[in-house]
C-alpha cells in the first residue's frame, strides 16, 4: 500500500512535468497545426537558464523559475517570428522540417556554447529541496510539492488566460477558424506569437523543474520528455487544452507505475505503445471529437 | 461610400477577377450576383483584405484602404458575413457575439448592440450559453449575421445568407436585411438566389468569370431578358 501510494506521488509529479510541456505543443499545434519540434528545446534551454540562475547568480528557486520562463517567452517568439512566421503560407511539411532544423540547431548550439556534460545544480539548493515529509515509508519531497503547485498554479493561470481575457478569445477563435478571426479584426500574428510565449513559458518553468528534481541537464534533455510530453498531447487529443492537462497526467502516472514494479526497462516503449493504440483506437485523442460543421 | 476600381486577384496561374469596378453608395443595398465560380466570394474577401489583390484600388469614403490589414478594415467600419457562416463552432453563442465586438472597449455600447441582436434574433439569446457548432443551419446564419453586427458597421457584406435554408426562413433573413439596412447600415450582397436579391436590392451588378458584365438597378435587371434566361431560371 505504501509502495502504491508513494507511486502516485511520483507519478503526479512526473506527469505534471509532462502536462506543462504538453501544453506548449498542443497549443501551437492548436492554432498554426505545427508539431513545434522546438519545443522540447526550449524547456531544455529553460533548464540551463535555471542553473546558471543559480549557480552564478546564485538566486533562488523561485526568481531563477520566473528569469527561466521570462527568457523563454523571448525565445519562443523569437523562433516563431524567425522561423515559422515567412512560411505562414508553405506547406505542412516544409514548415515541419523547419522545426526539426529549428530543434537541432538550439540542441547543438546549446552543445556548441556550454559543452555535452551533464551538469548539476548547486549541492545546497538540491538538498533543501529533496527535504520533506515522510509517512512511514512514504516520501514526499519538497520539490515534489512544488512540482505540483507550480503546475497547478500555471494551468490556472492559462484557463483563466485562455477562457477570460480577450487574447484568450483570440486564441480560441484563431485556432477553429483562422479567416472567420481576421473578419472579426483579430490580428492573427500576434495572437500566434502570444500562443508560442505562453507554450514557452510553461515549457522554460518544467525545464527548470525537472533540472532540480532530477538533478542532471545536458543539451539533449529534451528529447525524450518532449517525445513523452507529445504523446501526452496526443493522448488527450491534440490542440485541445485540458486533453494535454489528462494526457501528461496518465503518461506520468503509467509510466512510473510501469518503472515502480520492477519494469523499468519497458517504461519509454509503454509510453509508444500508448501513442499507438490512441493512433489505432481513437485517432483524434481522449477528448478530441470530429467536429463536423454544418454547411 | 464604398469604390472598387480595376480589381485584378490572381489564384496562381487562375485570374479570378478581371478588372472588376464596382461602387455602393451610402445606405444602399448592393447585390452581386452570378454563377458558381463567377468570382463573388473572392470580391468580398477581397475588399475585406484576407486576399491581396494584384491590382487595382478599393476605397472608403474617399480613402485608399487598399493595403490597409483586415483588421483596420473593420475598425474603420466594414463588416463580412462570410460564405458558409464560419460561426465559431466550440465556442458559445454569447463568446461568438462577443468577438464580433472584438475591437470595441465601450463596454455600454456593446451591451447595449447584444440587446439589439438578441431583439432581431430571439433565439440566440435562449442558445446565447450553448454552443454554436450545435446550433442549426438557419440559427447559424443568423448568429454570423449577429455577430457581424456587433461591430457596429457602416457597411455589412453578406456571402449567401439564403444558402441551404428553406423558404420560409430565405424570406426572413431578407426581411431581416431589410431593417438593417432601414436602421443605416449599408449593404452588399451576394446572392445565388438572384430573384430574392435583385428584389431586395437598389442596384446590382452580375459577374461572370471575373468579369462585370451587366449592372442596372434592381427592378430593371429583373425584367432583362437576358437575366431571366441566365439566372432566373427562365
Ligand atoms: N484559394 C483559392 N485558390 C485557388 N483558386 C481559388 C481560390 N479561391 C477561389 N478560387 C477560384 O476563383 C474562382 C472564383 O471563386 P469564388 O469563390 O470567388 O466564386 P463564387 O462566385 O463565390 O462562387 P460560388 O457561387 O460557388 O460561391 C473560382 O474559379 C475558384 O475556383
Ligand atoms: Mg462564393
């Protein structure tokens, strides 16, 4: 029961690492339907801000948190206005392949300018974070509770966001129906570039996050949780908010569980294995319908 | 108020409008009327700025808006009932109303043109929390015109409001036409149903192939042989 228990606990953190990042794709998948293959390069690039936060400016968690996913907002529309923005017009698949060159080049650029070592976050703030509370066998770290709130605390954010404020309306309204937007006299770029800032900023807070939780950043950190994070996405079904919320949540939790019993060897295929069957079974995603609209 | 001169839009190698012209002054009601493919969707989108053209000017009262985004377009008072109704189908009928006002801060005045919109269509006020992608085809129609209101404009455009509805409900989105075009705004239409619109309307222009071919009042291209042979159906 303990083990179980202390399971969850895990699994909520891990899967709300997941949810943050899975926000990022689905919402720009949402509204441009690009797979922002970037994106787990930003959460990376969020990490590294992280530590050099904390090791050399010698801040604190939360200040090194708020610099990490300010610097990744800038990012993020930087990419978008660079990269994506001249092909507003190209095809899928050229847009797609920008993001796979947009990816490699901030892995290997990152690689190039800070060396492939991994590294770890100053001894001090590790050990005060990895303290906490203790129930018999169960173990509930600090860094843990932390994970948790701040996610929490961001998805709120981005409902009242998405749902309230007029921004958040033009988010909505750009990402079913682009020309009937423009009619309405929303301006579509911005309204793009304010979807790659809140995407970024999400992914720069889990980079920063997972650096502390796991102790240990390299330049390719991002791959394997972005992947996970995607199906996440997919899970939920792809350009809807709350599925990636659900989906990083059960891919934390499946995934964890899997490594809790003695297969930790098959946690990353079960992930794949999920992606699928979602693919086989319900294409469009846990929460995803085919819309049809009346004509 | 509204003057289009010498329109050119390409689609790649397709020349979809051929030097159109076409004026509407204040308070009319306009139609534009001709077969599938005849260029009337891309004359609005056109005027509206979703599509550059590659020639030609398209002026408000007086000013070249021609390179103006979609955007000031609307703010200066133009407002497009597109083709199809692209009414925002995951969103409420209330949000849908709401970002036709999107670039109004007056708070009153848009409470006050809902009022308005919900009078002339009861029925989205009773949807106004459900949404809209649930709503009929007839219910659609006239929330994009509702919508479309919302910006208080001085000049609506209508592609096809008639499209896919039954006659009885053709007749009352042209009585609802009217009164808005009663209460000042002026209008441009679009119509398949060139009997209603050339009824509607105080004048009209016919376009085929990118090209306008004929252009007279209302009532005077209604009785053209011509047009009764072509789009009349008879
Ligand atoms: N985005 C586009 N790309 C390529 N060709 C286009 C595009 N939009 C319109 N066309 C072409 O331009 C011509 C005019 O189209 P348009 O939609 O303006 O016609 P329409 O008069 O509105 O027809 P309908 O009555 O069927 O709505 C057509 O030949 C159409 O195929
Ligand atoms: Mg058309």
């Amino acid at each position: 029961m303990d083990q179980f228990i202390q399971q969850i606990i895990n699994g909520i953190s891990l899967g709300s690492i997941y949810a943050l990042i899975a926000l990022g794709y689905t919402m720009v998948y949402g509204i441009i339907k690009l797979i922002n293959f970037a994106h787990c390069d930003v959460y990376m690039l969020g990490a590294y801000i992280g530590y050099y936060c904390m090791t050399f400016l010698h801040l604190g968690v939360v200040p090194s948190l708020l610099i990490a996913m300010i610097l990744c907002t800038l990012l993020g529309v930087l990419i978008e206005k660079i990269a994506y923005k001249p092909l507003r017009n190209a095809t899928r698949i050229a847009v797609l392949i920008t993001a796979i060159g947009v990816s490699l080049f901030l892995e290997y650029g990152t690689m190039y300018f800070v060396s492939p070592q991994v590294r770890t976050f100053p001894p001090h703030i590790v050990k005060s974070m990895s303290a906490g509370i203790k129930l018999g066998n169960i173990n509930l770290t600090f860094m843990q509770l932390m994970i948790v709130s701040v996610t929490v605390l961001l998805m709120v954010l981005l409902q009242l966001t998405v749902k309230r404020t007029r921004i958040g309306k033009a988010m909505r309204a750009v990402s079913l129906d682009v020309d009937a937007a423009e009619l309405m006299g929303i301006n579509v770029d911005t309204t793009i570039s304010f979807t790659f800032a809140l995407g970024s900023a999400l992914a720069g807070a889990a980079g920063v996050l997972v650096g502390l939780y796991y102790n240990s950043i390299n330049p390719l950190m991002g791959l394997l949780p972005g992947l996970k994070a995607f199906v996440a996405a997919v899970f939920g079904g792809i350009g809807i908010i709350p599925g990636a919320m659900i989906g990083g949540y059960f891919i934390g939790m499946v995934e964890t569980f899997v490594a809790g019993y003695g297969y930790s060897m098959y946690r990353d295929a079960v992930v794949f294995a999920i992606l699928i069957l979602i693919l086989i079974v319900k294409p469009a995603g846990l929460l995803g319908r085919n819309v049809r609209e009346k004509v | 108020m509204l003057e289009i001169r010498d329109l050119n839009v390409y689609f790649g190698v397709i020349h979809a409008l051929k030097g159109v012209s076409l004026t509407v002054n204040d308070g009319e009601i306009v139609t534009l009327i001709g077969a599938n493919g005849a260029g009337k969707t891309t004359t609005l989108r056109t005027i509206s700025g979703l599509i550059k053209p590659k020639s030609g000017t398209i002026s408000l009262d007086g000013a070249d808006i021609t390179g103006l985004p979609a955007k000031e377009r609307v703010r200066l008072g133009i407002s497009h009932v597109p083709e199809g109704r692209r009414v925002f189908p995951a969103m409420t009928v209330l949000e849908n109303l709401e970002l036709g006002a999107y670039l109004r801060r007056d708070k009153q005045g848009i409470a006050k043109d809902l009022n308005k919109v919900y009078e002339h269509f009861p029925i989205l006020y009773d949807r106004r929390r459900q949404s809209a992608g649930t709503l009929s085809g007839g219910e659609q129609q006239m929330l994009a015109i509702g919508r479309a209101m919302m910006s208080r404009p001085r000049i609506l455009f209508l592609d096809e409001p008639s499209m896919g509805l039954a006659p009885l409900l053709v007749q009352e989105i042209f009585n609802i036409i009217k009164s808005i075009n009663e209460s000042g705004t002026t209008i441009l239409l679009v119509e398949q149903n060139a009997s209603m619109a050339l009824k509607t309307a105080d004048r009209a222009y016919v376009l085929e192939t990118g090209s306008i071919v004929i252009s007279g009042s209302g009532e005077e291209l209604a009785q053209s042989e011509d047009i009764k042979k072509a789009y009349l159906g008879g």
